[in-house]
C-alpha cells in the first residue's frame, strides 16, 4: 500500500524541482541554466540564504534538488557540508553538480522526519521550500532544532497560505469548476506540486519553531504570484495565457508581499 510518504517520492523522483529549466543536450549547460533561472527568478534567495556564512562551519542541507543551492554552500568552503533528500534522483543530479566544480559534499537519501544524524551536529540547517511536502511538517522541524547546536540557526522556506498563487488556483479549480466550497488546504494539496503539500499562516509557521529560542518570519512574493517566466506549467491552457497577459503586475507589487507564496523563516536554536 502506497504512504503520503511515497507518494512524494514517486513525484519528485520523476522530475526534480527545477529540472524543467536544463536546457541542453550537456550535463554542464543544464545544470547552469537550472542556476541562472533560478537566482534570475528569486533573487531573494541568496541573501536570504547568506552562503558565505558557511564558511568554516557544518551545514546540513535538507531536499538539495538539483544543486544549485548546495554548490553555492560548498563554494564558500565549509567545514563540513552535508545534503540529504528524498529521492535517489536529487542526490545523483547534486554529485554531479558538485563534481563539475571539483566539490565535495556527504550526500544521503533520507528523509527530513529522521534525520540520520546526532543531536547538536550542525551550525547551519537551511532548507528551501522542501518541508511543506512532508507529510509530518512539525517532525521536520523538530529534527532540525535537535540536530542543530544550541545557537545554531535554521533558514527555511515553506509556502505561505494565503497567497496570489493559492487564490489563483482556488479560482481555477475551486470558483470555476463550481466548486467555491473547497479549501485552500484542500487546493494546495491537490494542485501544487507533489501530493499533499501544504501552506501555512505566519502564526502556524511560528508554531512549528516552537523550542527555538529566536524566531524571524517574512513573506515573499514569488514569480509564481506575478505569473512570470515558465511558471504554471501544470494548469496550461487558454485561461493562464490570458491571465499572464492581464496580471497587474505593477500593482501586486505595490501592495507590498501580503499575498506572497514564501514564508522565509529564520530560526535560532
């Protein structure tokens, strides 16, 4: 019988987040797309992360995707640096990544509810939009404050709920279907990405950092939000054309990131 578990797994294990962008025939020119559509696309990202705060410490990567995120960790010269993720897939495109640059990193397939690891491993724990698809969230997070060392810190993304990009799939598979009863949880769930994801208010994401000593939350719009780029490759069709023809994109941004898709949490053990 097939787990909530395995049914991520099977998802991200098709196609890995950020895979749709390697253009190219070469290994090397696809993964240098991946990284030049996803740093162009969220430019948050970086400071957000502060790779080079790496330097000299022990980070632990959790969902390393295809990755971009953990080459720029092992760039900045860590003393330990470590990536685990769900799928076999993830793990083979990181090696890969990482080789190409003579990196190294001690990659796992593992899962971010048991984390293989001793308890006050790491300095650093970061994780960007990977613990909303598990399906014990809560356990996640609280692998990540036990692995910590006490004044480590967490840098976590996971979606925000009430969101552009909630909204607009509630219209197309809530409003328009005939079917205005149905959740955001319900939305989120069945029409972002793997089986059973979930989103979150900035007072849950607070919850689930229960036992940290510091906790700093902040929304983000994402391209997802102001239709952007390729994103919506799920919901193609005339209806999404003529949305990114129309999105009022100036005024979404003026409204300032109420509405956006990220939580970024940083988070002191």
């Amino acid at each position: 019988m097939e787990t909530a578990k395995d049914a991520v797994r099977e998802f991200w294990d098709a196609a890995s987040c950020g895979e749709r962008d390697a253009l190219g025939d070469d290994l090397e020119v696809q993964l240098r797309a991946v990284r030049e559509t996803r740093y162009r696309h969220e430019p948050y990202l970086r400071p957000f992360a502060d790779f080079p705060s790496g330097r000299d410490r022990e980070v632990l990567e959790i969902g390393v995707g295809m990755g971009s995120d953990h080459r720029e960790w092992a760039l900045n010269r860590p003393k330990t640096l470590t990536g685990i993720d769900l799928t076999p897939r993830a793990i083979e495109f990181t090696g890969s990544h990482l080789a190409l640059d003579g990196l190294h990193s001690d990659l796992h397939v593992s899962d971010a509810e048991n984390l293989p690891f001793d308890a006050d491993s790491f300095d650093i724990v970061y994780s960007w939009g990977v613990l909303h698809h598990s399906p014990d969230t809560a356990r996640a997070f609280r692998e990540v404050h036990r692995v910590l060392k006490p004044g480590g810190v967490a840098r976590i993304m996971i979606y925000h709920k009430h969101s552009f990009s909630g909204y607009m799939l509630w219209a197309r598979y809530a409003l328009l279907t005939g079917r205005p009863w149905r959740t955001l949880r319900d939305i989120y769930s069945e029409h972002l990405e793997s089986p059973g994801t979930k989103a979150y208010t900035v007072r849950e994401a607070r919850t689930l950092c229960e036992g940290f000593s510091e906790i700093k939350v902040r929304i983000q719009l994402n391209h997802g939000d102001l239709l952007l780029g390729e994103v919506g490759q799920r919901h193609q069709g005339p209806l999404l054309k003529f949305a990114k023809a129309l999105w009022p994109r100036p005024l979404i941004r003026s409204l300032g990131s109420r509405l956006g898709l990220y939580l970024m949490i940083e988070a002191r053990k």
